[in-house]
C-alpha cells in the first residue's frame, strides 16, 4: 500500500509541464505568424450553422466550409508541429524511464496530433468536407485509444 502512495505522489510531471508550455508557444507563434488569424477565426466561429447530416440527425457545420482555408491551414501547422514535439517528449520519458502509463499516453497522443494533422489537410485541400473532418477526428481518436491500449497490453 505505502509503495502504491509512493508511485502515485512521485512528484510534478515536469516532461507534461514542459509540454504544455510548448503548445502555448505554438499558438502564440502560429497566431502571430498567420496574418489575419483572429478576425479568419472569427469569421470561421460566426459561420457555424445547423444542417442536415441525415433527416434526423443535425450537426454544427460551417456554412462555407472552404472559406476558411486559413484556419485549417493554421490548425494543421498545430498539430503536425505539435505532434513531432510529443516525439522528443517520447524519446525523453523512454531515456528517463518513466511509467508505462506516460509512454503510452505520449505515444497515443503522437498519433492524435498527426491524423488530426492529416484530416486537417485533407479538408484545406478540399478533398474532404466539413463531415469527413469530423469523422477523421473521430477516427484519429479511435487510434489513440487502440494504440494506448496496445502499449499497455505489451508491457
């Protein structure tokens, strides 16, 4: 039991702090890079509107979904930037020998960031719509939940 308490009270995260920090700085960067980002999200937020996904079923989609090519765009910068930084946190918590939990988390979360990113892709090149964007983040979840499962099942 006190070797349980000792586990569970090892201390502060500092490689989940470091992380944390380092997604403040990507959207501090990405929104300060990209020209006109506030009033592009604004204008994405205030298009929102119900529609029809089947005759029952209704969904928030944007009323032009390819207007807002920027804001996809720059999400996509996110996650694939923020993706191959949970790389390096990966390659740290395997070097400093942290719980399987961590590593599996990490792991599972590298592949969130990078389907998003690809779902995010596809839809600003307008090779999927606004649905198929919600059914990647559906899927990319999925795989997040298959391979923190799988990592944990190998230990």
């Amino acid at each position: 039991m006190a070797e349980n308490e000792k586990r569970l009270t090892r201390g502060t995260d500092w490689l989940g702090l470091l992380s944390f920090g380092f997604f403040l700085i990507i959207i501090g960067a990405i929104w300060m890079a990209t020209p006109n980002l506030t009033e592009n999200v604004r204008d994405f937020l205030g298009d929102f509107h119900l529609q029809n996904v089947t005759e029952n079923i209704v969904f928030p989609a944007p009323e032009h979904q390819y207007d807002h090519l920027e804001v996809y765009t720059a999400a996509m910068q996110f996650c694939l930037i923020f993706g191959a930084f949970q790389i390096l946190i990966l390659v740290l918590r395997l070097a400093l020998h942290e719980s399987l939990n961590k590593t599996a988390e990490t792991l599972s979360g590298i592949t969130f960031w990078f389907s998003a990113g690809f779902f995010l892709y596809m839809l600003a090149s307008k090779t999927i719509g606004w649905f198929g964007f919600l059914s990647g983040l559906i899927i990319s979840v999925g795989l997040m939940i298959i391979i923190s499962s799988v990592v944990k099942l190998l230990r």
